[in-house]
C-alpha cells in the first residue's frame, strides 16, 4: 500500500483544517494533514479566543466603504487599509463595497449565525467528549460603549441576532459597571451575548491534533504546498517541502495562503489577507474581567482567561505585508487603558500578529471544486476560524462521507463565485 495515499489529504494544519480532519476520521476515512509549520502555527495561535455566534452580522453594511476610506488617513485606525497601488486588493475592495447593502447584510448574517450557532453546539459537545483541555469557559461576551452614538450604530447587529433567535440582552451603563467592575466610569450602555464562550486556541489546536493523531490520522509538519501533478480534472499528488502526497480527495484548508496556492492551481479565490494582532500575558490582572469584552468604540477584545490575558482584534487591509507594527500595537494599549481599571496582565506582554482568511462576501468557502474533481475548499473563515471550526469539520465530512448535512451547505458553496 503508498504509504503518502489517503483517501483524505487535506491541506493546512490550522484549526479549520485539524477540525476536518478529526470529523472526516469519526467518518471512518483516512487522513492525512499537511502543514508548512505547526499545528495552529497561524492565526489559530494568537486570535482572541472567543467562540461568538454574537459575531453573525457581516463587515458587509451600509457606511463600511465610508469608514474603510477614511482609515486610509489613520495608520491606528481599527479597520486600516493600507493607500498603496495593489491591483488584486483593488478588485476585491471593489467586490466587498458592491454588498454593502442592508440586503446582502441580511443574507450573510443569517448564513454566518446558521454555521456559528452549529458549530457553538458543536464545540461545547466536542470538548466534553473527546476531553479537550483548553480552557474553555461557558461565560459569554459583553460589548462596552462609552459613546451612545455607538450603541445607536449597532442596532442593526441587535436586530438582526434578535431575528435569528440569540439571545442579546441591551444594558444601561450602571448595569453595566455593576456585571463588570474592572471597567472604569464612564460606560454609557452594554450588549450582553450569553451564549458566547471562550478557550485558549493554541491549546485548543494543540488538543485537536492530539485527537487526530489519537484516531490514527498523520499530520506532516514542514511540508509546504510547492506544486500539484494533475490528471486530467483530477489533482493526483501534492508536492512539498516534505514530500510528495496524494489523496483520493484533497481540501484546501490553508486560511490566508489559500488564494496563492489556489493560483498554482489556476484558481482566483476572493479573499484578502486581514491582518489582525494581538498582545499576550501570561497572568491575568489582578482586577481581571469576568467576562469576554469587546470594547466596542475602540475596536479592542479582552479576553481573560485563569492561565494568561489577551488583548487583541484590529482590521489591516495590507496584503502580504509581515511583521509587527508598533502604531498598531499601541492602539491595543491605549483602547484598553480607556476602558479598564487595569488594561494590561501581570508580567511582560508578548505581541503577535497574523493574517485572517477574509472572503469579500464575509462568508467562508467550503464545498467541493466546480473546475477540479477531487478538490474541496474549507477556507475564508475570515475572523472566525475558532468560532467556526466544529461546523465545518462536520460539513465537510458530511460532504465527503456522509450523512447528509445538518446545515444547508449552499449559502457557503464555491459555487456562488463559479470555483
């Protein structure tokens, strides 16, 4: 027997990838993960770590060209998109501001609470089962406004949870201040989302590839996608820096780097690379917050968790572009230290950044290749890769092995962009 065959390979070790990976082995396949690092080695490492079906309304809206315009003059702003000529971002922000309508608002946030809300079953039932141990906590998330012309803003993203049936619960600022003390004066109005949750997910990645690996599935590390042998509309093997690997289906689950692997394969996926950063402690503060925060007019999540606390979100719209950047770091800082009696954990902080699988309808792709047979995208999770992980894995071994989806699988297809 070829010892590299499975009859699932899948492309990209992070956390949508080893989720795929571990439904598609309960399924009864053979699987094997290819990753160029570690496991979670990319945006599943330093995310915020919250699970939020809270998130379900899209970036698609009314005003968000407005905004995205105006922070091309803000390199702190929370959504920046870098002014430099890039044909591709272009395009793509061209695609993004056609639906931003109150339509297509409606249409992808009902398809993102559809997956969200699945997947938060999923991941509270899969932790217990298979004895995850990251952290995780049923808590919930709270949105802070300083500002009641924020609160007025979000009504939409109210209205449309409301509308799908999740809870959301609308607070005065002293209601506030008395659920989070850690918060300072000056809190004008709050959302409280119960059904969100939060976990460590570099643990939770790491204890996902303990399980695959458990039920016999192989991840290779250091083996990044170089090239493809085609036969015919098939992709016979997958060659990398690790060897050279085939399987009678192949999903591409490779976050940010999907639309440049998908060029090898002559395919233009519409995704932009969002990069987004974070600072870690490994010590809570003292006077930590209980729950989840979004710190909303500063664009800055707190989570806080028993072993570490993690400032993290912005938005940047600047390609492939590596490193940290200070002005953006300095941000997180400085939201969180108008918000909170203790902004920073205890010790030093270690930053970190990564790039987020941002499609330009703010739904992920996942569904079977329309130009090559064998092919099965899992990617484009944007900033919910964590929180969207469970479904996934589950969609997509519903699609490779059966049975048939719990979720309706079209609204997430390939199919829609002609893939």
């Amino acid at each position: 027997m070829d010892r590299s065959r499975s009859d699932v390979l899948i492309m990209g070790g992070g956390v949508i990838g080893l989720a795929c990976a571990l439904y598609l082995l309960k399924a009864g396949a053979r699987v094997r993960v290819l990753e160029q690092d570690t496991p979670g080695a990319g945006s599943s490492h330093g995310n915020c770590g919250t699970i939020t079906p809270s998130h379900a309304g899209p970036l698609t809206m009314p005003g968000m060209v407005g905004t995205a315009l105006r922070s091309m003059l803000r390199k702190d702003a929370p959504l920046y998109v870098d002014p430099r000529l890039d044909p591709e971002r272009a395009r793509w922000l061209l695609g993004f501001a056609r639906r931003c309508t109150w339509r297509d608002f409606q249409a992808a946030g009902e398809a993102r609470g559809a997956i969200l809300a699945r997947s938060r079953a999923l991941i509270g039932e899969l932790i217990a089962s298979d004895a995850l141990d990251c952290e995780f906590e049923d808590v919930g998330e709270l949105y802070v406004y300083r500002d009641a012309r924020a609160v007025q803003h979000d009504r939409p993203h109210v209205e449309l949870l409301r509308r799908l049936g999740m809870d959301v619960r609308v607070l005065m600022g002293d209601d506030v201040l008395a659920l989070e003390p850690s918060l300072r004066e000056g809190v004008v109005g709050g959302l409280l989302h119960p059904g969100d949750a939060r976990l460590r997910p570099d643990r939770y990645v790491a204890e996902l590839a303990r399980r695959v690996r458990e039920l016999g599935g192989a991840i290779e590390t250091g083996a990044r996608v170089d090239s493809f042998v085609m036969d015919g509309a098939t992709v016979s093997h997958v060659r990398t820096t690790g060897g050279v690997f085939s399987g009678d289906r192949v999903v591409m689950a490779l976050g940010a780097w999907s639309p440049l692997v998908g060029r090898l394969l002559g395919i233009r996926l519409p995704m932009q690379p969002g990069k987004g950063y974070s600072l870690t402690w490994q010590q809570p503060p003292v006077a930590s917050p209980t729950h989840s925060l979004v710190l909303r007019e500063a664009a800055v999540c707190v989570t806080p968790w028993a072993t570490g606390y993690r400032l993290g979100s912005t938005m940047e719209l600047s390609g492939f572009n590596e490193g940290l950047n200070d002005v953006r770091l300095a941000a997180l800082r400085r939201g969180a230290a108008d918000y909170l009696l203790e902004p920073e954990g205890q010790g030093e902080a270690t930053p970190w950044w990564g790039w987020r699988p941002m499609s330009v309808d703010e739904l992920p792709i996942i569904g079977p290749s329309a130009r090559w047979s064998n092919l099965v995208y899992a990617t484009a999770h944007g900033m919910l890769g964590i929180s969207m992980s469970a479904a996934t894995g589950e969609l997509v071994a519903n699609l490779l092995a059966g049975p048939a989806p719990v979720l309706d699988a079209l609204p997430y297809s390939p199919v829609r962009f002609g893939l």
